[in-house]
C-alpha cells in the first residue's frame, strides 16, 4: 500500500480589531549586562598537536601529516625516525583552540577544545602533548595538555555500531596554562562602553544615567557617540582609580529599549517574541485542505488450470477532507501574545501560528521585525 498525504494547515477566519495599548512597563538592566568596556575582551587562541594514547582509533597511512609531526617531535627528544616507515594507530593530529579572558595573567589555566583534523575516528582515552596556542599576532600566549574528555563514544564494530555525539572533538577542562599577558588595556581618560545591540535610545540613556550619578551640575562625562559607543571621562576624584569608577559605573541601572522583534525557528516550530508587539486592525484567513491518495495493490489469482495469469491490480482511493471555519475575536489593542494564544486555543498547531505571523508582516500589520531561524 503506498499512502500519500498533504496537509495544509486548518481553515481559521480571525478578525482582529485593534487599537493603541497602554506600554507595559520598561524593562531595566546594569550597565554591564548591557555593554562591555573597550579593550576588556577575549583573544582567540589556536595550536596544531598531537593526541597520543588512543586505541587504535587514530590516523590512517592517509593523513600523512601526523606521522611527520610524531617524526618531528620524536626528533627533538633525540630519536631519530623516517615517518615514511612507521605507521602508528594510537595517535591522531588536532588542532587546538582556546578563549584567553581579558586581564589573565601568567599561571592562569584556561579550558582548551581539541579536534582531529586527520582521519582519526574517536579521541576517547587520548592525551594531548604539550601544544603552544599562537593568537593572530603569532606570539604564544598559553600552552596546552591534558586528557582529552570527548562526551561521545563508539561501540561495536564494523556495521553493528552506534556513536553517541561526536567522539572526534572533545575538551581539557583547565587543560591549558597561561604563558603571556594578553593586550587587555581600559586606562586613559576615556573609556569607551560598546552596546552588544546598538541602539540609540539606549546609550542615549546610558549617557544621562552615568551624568546624573557622577557630574551632578557640572560639565557632562558621559556622550553618546552613536547608537553602540558611549564615551565616559574619568572623574577628577577617580583620575587615578580608574578600576574602582568601572566597578562603580557598571552598576548604574538602565531602562533598556529594545526593537519589538518576534524570531522564529521553522525546523522547530518554535516563536519567541516580547509581550507587547501589537497587530493593527487586519483580518486572516488561513485555509486547510487535507488530500489523502491510498493505493491498495489486489493480487488476481485465476482458478486452479484455468489459462488466465497471476496479476497485480492497483486500487487507489481519493479522499479529499476541509475542516470547518473557526473563528477568535480580540479584544481592540491585542498583541501578537494574545493571538498567539488564540490561535492555539482553537487547536492551530506552531506552523500555522508562523505561517499566520509572516503573513502579518507582509501586510504591514505587525510592527515587529521577524526573524526566521
């Protein structure tokens, strides 16, 4: 039997009037969950290695890059070895990454993600040997080694087996040492506070929040450069204790504001969006057909020394079903919130309510931006 079916939806008849409603109350927020100081951020740091210990499970003849790499290394400990004429199972080449934190210093140890770049098929049980982690600059500024942890495995053999995540990457939790002090600078007379969203209500708020606490009636310190930048002097009184005025500045609470913003992830059926994006008044009609095509194949038997042939017969069923018109009424000012609730009251499944949404958006509708995931 070989069944075939679409669905497209349900039929929804959904009149909306709508009017202005009252804003909800803003929402506020410190200094520091809204913007970080220049000059104060993470450097990248990457290493190539080696991952010995492991059970077999390393780098074929094929990836002949691990073999030159263990002939080096084996070299500079005074073994000398052609990698043209050894083949080692047990090892594989990684390449090694890392986030150094601003302001680390020497001795501090950092986590590291290790993952083959060969043909290794699990890194499970394998040690990393003593890897230096460059930055972009080309200096090394930490150095890494330690027990690959994978959170993954590979059981069985050949085609009876499973693999749970990915056994080919894995992490070393404090498996890295800080060798260098990385360029992390928030001295000066100026400190530049970068807004992780730009918006120019915001740091304009933020320039008045921090005027207010510490100039009081004398010449701003605080200026919006634009919609991300906000440029602070150092008081007089904190000219030299600049560390304990960022301890104080971050602090100050600011009333955000934020682009009403609905994101949607369609492989998911998942909607986020805030409480309060309105829906101008719009009417929806949203239809729903179901088609269903079943096809029973009939075996056709002659009778017993009759002359006729075995055949097959197919028998194909159309049904062709459309639900009913449901309807929702809001109440004038309803918000995307409220319709969402709506719509699923009356049995719409996510698909439909994003289908509904961007349908919206189209129609100038919904003063929202929608992003699809």
């Amino acid at each position: 039997m070989k069944t075939l079916r679409r669905s497209i939806g349900i039929f929804l008849a959904v009149l909306i009037a709508g009017a202005a409603a009252e804003p909800g109350r803003a929402a506020t927020a410190r200094l520091k969950d809204l913007a970080s100081l220049e000059g104060a951020r993470d450097n990248q740091l990457v290493g190539y290695g080696l991952v010995v210990g492991l059970a077999g499970t390393g780098d074929k003849r094929q990836t002949v890059f691990s073999a030159q790499t263990l002939a080096n290394l084996l070299q500079r400990m005074g073994v000398a070895v052609d990698p043209k004429a050894i083949l080692v199972r047990n090892m594989a080449a990684v390449m090694v990454t890392a986030d150094l934190p601003p302001f680390a210093q020497p001795g501090t140890r950092i986590d590291v993600t290790v993952a083959a770049v060969g043909d290794a098929t699990n890194l499970q049980g394998g040690l990393l040997v003593i890897t230096p982690l460059k930055a972009a600059n080309g200096q090394v500024y930490a150095v890494a080694q330690g027990s690959v942890l994978t959170g993954g495995f590979v059981a069985g053999r050949g085609g009876n087996s499973r693999t749970l995540n990915h056994p080919t990457a894995g992490r070393i939790p404090n498996g890295a040492i800080v060798e260098r002090e990385p360029p992390s600078t928030v001295a000066g007379p100026a400190l530049k506070w970068q807004l992780r969203e730009s918006d120019f209500t915001t740091a304009a708020r933020v320039a008045a929040a921090v005027n207010k606490e510490f100039a009081g009636a004398g010449a701003p310190l605080a200026k919006a450069e634009n919609g991300a930048v906000v440029s602070v002097r150092l008081p007089e009184e904190y000219a030299s204790r600049s560390v304990e005025f960022v301890a104080a500045i971050e602090n100050l609470t600011i009333e955000t504001d934020r682009l009403a913003r609905i994101v949607i992830n369609e492989r998911t059926g998942t909607i986020v969006m805030g409480k309060q994006v309105q829906i101008a008044p719009v009417s929806i009609l949203h239809g729903a057909l179901t088609v269903e095509v079943r096809t029973t194949l009939i075996v056709s038997q002659p009778q017993a020394f009759g002359a006729g042939q075995t055949t097959v017969v197919p028998d194909q069923e159309v049904k062709v079903g459309e639900e009913q018109a449901k309807n929702i009424q809001l109440d004038p000012g309803a918000t995307v919130e409220d319709l969402v609730r709506a719509l699923l009251a009356i049995g719409s499944t996510p698909r439909d309510v994003i289908a509904i949404l961007q349908n919206l958006r189209a129609a100038g509708a919904l003063e929202a931006e929608v992003e699809v995931i």
